[in-house]
C-alpha cells in the first residue's frame, strides 16, 4: 500500500515537472499579415521542443467552423472504415449544378482534395454515414468534436470547430503516424496533401473557405517534411471579400519562408 501510494506521488511530481509547451510571437509573421493587410494568425508547430512559433497566440487558440480543411479527417475516416477502398474510387457528384463548374463531375478522393470538391466530400460523408462519423472525429480528437445531426454539412457551417493550433497537434499526430487509423488510410492522405517536393522538403497542404452571413474566413493548413523533421502549420484569416482567398498559400509560404522552413 505505501509503496503504490510513493509511486502515485512520484506519478503526479514527474507529471508536473513535464515542460510546459512554449509559445512564442515571432514579429516577422506579424509583419507578413500587415503587408497583405489582412487580420489572422500562423502557427507552425516545431514538435521537437514542444514549441508553437505563432503570431496572434490568443487568435490561434480561437476555433472556426474547418471547412474545406476537414477534407484531410474527412479521407481519413473514409479510407479507415471502408467507405471507399482507396482514393481513386470515382464517387458521383449528384448531378446538381455547382457554384465550380469544374466540381460537376465524378471523380475520387485524389483529384477531389486537390480541387477541393465539396460535393464529392459530401457523398464520403453520407457513405460513413452520422454515427461512423462521430466516432471517427472523437477519434481523431478533431477539435471541439461535434458534428450535430447533419452528417454532409458540420465542416461548413458548424458545429464542428477547431483552432489553428489544434489544427497544427492534429497534424502532427497524422504525420507521425499516432492517429487510431489504419496505416493504409495515413499513408494515402499524405500521398494525396502532397503540394510540392524539392529536393530539400516535401509540402503538404489544404485551404479551407469558411462563409457565412456575417463574415468569411480563409484557411491553409499543412506541413513541411525536411532534413527528417516535420513541421505542423495552419493559418486562418478574415477576409473581406472572394478575391481575399487567393492570398491564403502565398501568406502561408511567406510565414514558412520567414521561418527558414521553404
């Protein structure tokens, strides 16, 4: 008795003695968003030292609806509980006209993260169907976990919500292979985020566009493989009208730059 008693006291002393995670406001990624005249946040997540480089630490812990960056949990679900075998299984569109033309067809997962086709994702969704889908994002420990009664829409208009630095420790779980998934369903999201591989590093990636009435939101999140590291990142902005989307990757590129990460 007294000796599990010492071992519980020397449990919860060793507990309190971990470090603390390190946040740290790096001024240059400030400066990136000011240049684009945009307000938003970057994390990259050096996992090493349990260290978040972020600008706007308070905005980086505030959760938004994912959107389009769920599509990475949405595969990986999918591909995990058979919804699809792989991701060149051609899933159908509905045949309904789309706000991108270029959406109205069929396809597979491989093509449909890279133009980030909401209805192709939707018919994942629907095939995992409400209660796989709740017990996938639990899992995966996505965010505030809920999912509501809807099983084609959370990731658009909520509930579902997470922060960027939920996004980055997502990710870093994901990459290192921590994830209560099958091995087959991570290796083939890595090989269908992959962006751009150099000889140096290796970019993997998703936007995400969030609107609704009141405001929209844009989204890059992803991570950087180099000199066998990785390096978790999300980013999130306001933005102020469509045309705002297309600064989401040249604003994450520049704060990876800033880092020395590309």
């Amino acid at each position: 008795m007294k000796r599990s008693f010492a071992l519980l006291i020397g449990l919860v002393v060793s507990l309190h003695s971990l470090p603390a995670r390190t946040y740290r406001e790096v001024a240059e990624l400030e400066q990136v968003f000011k240049g684009q005249g945009v307000a938003g946040t970057f994390v990259l997540y050096d996992v090493a030292t349990d260290t978040m480089l972020v600008s706007n630490e308070a905005r980086a812990k505030q959760r938004f609806a994912p959107a389009s960056t769920f599509k990475i949990a949405n595969s990986l679900i999918g591909l995990d509980v058979g919804a699809v075998k792989d991701v060149d299984e051609v899933l159908p569109y509905g045949g309904k006209p789309q706000r991108i033309k270029e959406w109205e067809r069929d396809m597979g997962l491989r093509e449909a993260i890279k133009m980030s086709n909401v209805p192709i994702y939707q018919e994942l969704a629907r095939r995992i169907g409400l209660e796989r889908m709740r017990e996938g994002v639990k899992k995966l420990d996505y965010g505030n976990m809920e999912i509501g009664n809807v099983v084609d829409r959370f990731w658009l208009v909520g509930p579902l919500a997470i922060s960027a630095v939920e996004q980055a420790e997502f990710l870093s779980r994901l990459v290192a292979g921590k994830l209560p998934v099958r091995a087959e369903a991570t290796r083939a999201v890595k090989e269908i985020t992959l962006l751009e591989k150099t000889e140096t590093y290796e970019l993997h990636g998703k936007t995400g566009w969030f609107v609704s009435k009141n405001e929209q939101l844009g989204w890059w999140v992803g991570w950087v493989e180099r000199e066998n590291k990785f390096y978790p990142f999300a980013l999130n902005f306001d933005m102020t009208k469509d045309d705002d989307a297309a600064k989401r990757i040249p604003i994450g590129r520049e704060c990876l730059k800033a880092l020395g990460k590309l």
